[in-house]
C-alpha cells in the first residue's frame, strides 16, 4: 500500500497490533580495520513488528513504541550479522554506521527464519523460502534517511512528483501491512473500518476505483499468493497414487509367497500350532519386509533430497528431513506393510492341514 494510507492504518488504533514493512538494501561500514563494507538485506518496520511475529532475541530487546515516535536511530541485528561485525559477543549499546547514518544496537534476534517466510513474501529477498532479513530499523527513522524500499513500487498516473517527499505523497504502493486480532471477532472489526476507510476516501478523490477490500489471514495469504504451487499438490497425489500401487504388489507378493508355503502351513496346523500363532508370524514377516522397505526407501528419499536442494538455493531451504517427518516416513511404512499383509495372513491362517498332508 502507499504511504499515506499506512500512515494511517498505523493511527487507526485497529486490532490488538499492527505494523508496517519494507524491504532495505544497504551498506555497514566496517567496525574493524580487517573487515571490508558489509552489505546487507533488511527490513524498515515497527515495534509492534516482533511481538506479532514471535521473534526470538538472543540479546537486548526490541526498540519501544517511544523510538518509532521520535524516529530514533536505532537498529536490530541478526545473530550472523551481529556475529560478523562484533563476534560472539553482547553487542548492544555497540555503534554502527548503516548507509550515511549512525545506529545504536539495542538488540540481537536469535536463529530465527520461518518457512515460508510469510511475513514478508512480497519484495523479500530470496522469495518465500530463501534470503533471510540481516537487520531492522524503525519505519519512521527510515523514512527521516529518506530511505528507498528495495523492491517493487507500483504508481497510477503519471507518477509521483520530484524528490522523495512528493514519492512518499504519491499512491506509489511500496509497504506491506499487517494487523493481528485476537479472534475472528476482530477481523470482521477490522474488515468493516477497512470498508468505511476505502469508501471515505473515494468520496475524498484518493482512491479512484469502486470499493474492494481484502482482508485475508496468514493462511489465506499463503493460498493468494501461490506460495504451494500446484505442481507440488499434483506431486503429492501422484506419490499417494504411487503408494497405492506399491501396496496392490504387495498384496499380490505376499499372497503368493504364502501360498507357496501351505504345506508348511498344513505340517504346523498338524504338529500343534494355532491360526493364532500362524497369524503372528506371517503379521511380522510383513512387518519385516515393511520395515526393510523403509529403511531402503529412507535411503532413496536422502539422495533425492539432496539432489534437489543442489538446484536452487530456495529449494535447499525447504528439501530437508525433519524427525517429525523422518518418524512419519518410517510409521507409515510399517502401516502400509501391516495394511498389505493382513489379506495374505489371513488366507494363510484359512489352510486345512488335513487336506495339505493328504495331499503330499
């Protein structure tokens, strides 16, 4: 949106927080005679910023509503960032220079990157699954450094006039925005202020198009944007329907390799053994095989995501094996095994022995 219109969405006291962003490209000088200029991404936004996206700090604190007031310079780093200018070390209270302006470290944010990066998809560099924000600065003291947004700026008309003042005048859509409500009670509040805002000031010549405002959660942000494309949900079915065929060969695999052993079947039946016992074991030779089938399968899927992470680095960043999904991979395996040999076990625990020992 532009910047008159977040100026006041910032003042509409809506929702329990609300914040603004955009993208920064820009320079730290060196804080040491080894070291050379370092250039870095980020973001310029407000306090409210790290509360309603549960930022993590390893050190200090965010800046206070009261710096976004007075356009303090201040800044926030990431640990990398704060680890390549001042080391393993508490670096608040430390100065440095960003761009042509000194700022005054007052925190340090932890191992802290979520996945898609949702927050910011739009002008983030690296996109929603790559990059990472290597620094913060309030909104306000960003725009006092007349600091350009790096990214996309969208303007109707001829334009903005001359010079960053008449920029940030213009309709130029720049800034990404953000509510947080406690309920869904509070995005239909949200919605309706949104409604009475657009139509205010169409009557007041600012927005020139009829009314349609779009309030959406983070969920349905991910959705609009195509952030999970539908070659990866056709992926998905297509593994699924892979699955499925794995299984029918199972079954068609299992079935003959018990029915090769009825004999066996009829001599153990005779000598003692139980439909119950007989159940059990066939039950865990399929288990068996499941389990083999996993771990060969685990194998295959490590290679494969390795391959894949060698494309790009956005792809690196999502085509990893967590242990939630490790254990799934290994659970459903075994459930697919267990799944597959019931209908063998069962026709093996149905032979007669007194038909297979005549029969022999």
């Amino acid at each position: 949106m532009s910047y008159p219109d977040t100026q006041r969405l910032l003042a509409s006291g809506q929702g329990v927080r609300r914040t603004a962003i955009f993208g920064l490209n820009d320079a730290i000088s060196p804080v040491r005679a080894d070291m050379a200029p370092l250039l870095v991404n980020g973001g310029a936004t407000t306090s409210d910023f790290f509360a309603m996206f549960e930022v993590p700090f390893r050190y200090g604190n965010p800046w206070h509503a009261d710096d976004d007031a007075r356009k303090a310079d201040v800044i926030v780093l990431s640990r990398a960032t704060s680890e390549k200018l001042f080391g393993d070390v508490n670096p608040v209270g430390r100065e440095l220079k960003l761009g042509d302006a000194s700022y005054r470290v007052v925190g340090v944010f932890g191992d802290w990157k979520p996945l898609p990066r949702y927050y910011r998809i739009i002008n983030g560099n690296g996109g929603a699954f790559a990059g990472s924000d290597e620094f913060f600065i309030p909104f306000s003291t960003a725009v006092r450094h007349e600091k350009r947004n790096s990214g996309n700026n969208n303007c109707n008309g001829d334009g903005p006039q001359p010079g960053y003042a008449g920029w940030i005048a213009s309709d130029c859509t720049w800034i990404q925005f953000w509510f947080e409500g406690a309920n869904a009670a509070d995005q239909a509040t949200i919605k309706a202020w949104l409604d009475d805002y657009a139509s205010e000031q169409r009557r007041l010549g600012w927005f020139k198009r009829p009314v349609n405002t779009r309030l959406r959660n983070t969920m349905q942000w991910l959705e609009h944007l195509e952030v999970v494309g539908r070659d990866s949900r056709i992926q998905v079915w297509l593994a699924f329907g892979f699955l499925l065929v794995c299984l029918v060969n199972t079954v068609g695999l299992l079935l003959a390799k018990f029915s090769a052993r009825a004999g066996e079947i009829g001599v153990r039946r005779a000598l003692g053994a139980t439909r119950r016992e007989i159940f059990q074991q066939y039950l865990i030779e399929a288990s068996v095989v499941g389990l083999v089938g996993a771990v060969l399968g685990l194998a295959l899927s490590f290679a494969g995501l390795w391959l894949i992470g060698k494309q790009s680095g956005a792809m690196a960043a999502v085509a990893k094996m967590d242990w939630s999904m490790l254990l799934a991979t290994l659970l459903l395996s075994l459930l697919a095994s267990l799944i597959a040999g019931f209908l063998p076990t069962w026709r093996a625990c149905q032979v007669r022995p007194a038909l297979q020992l005549k029969s022999q």
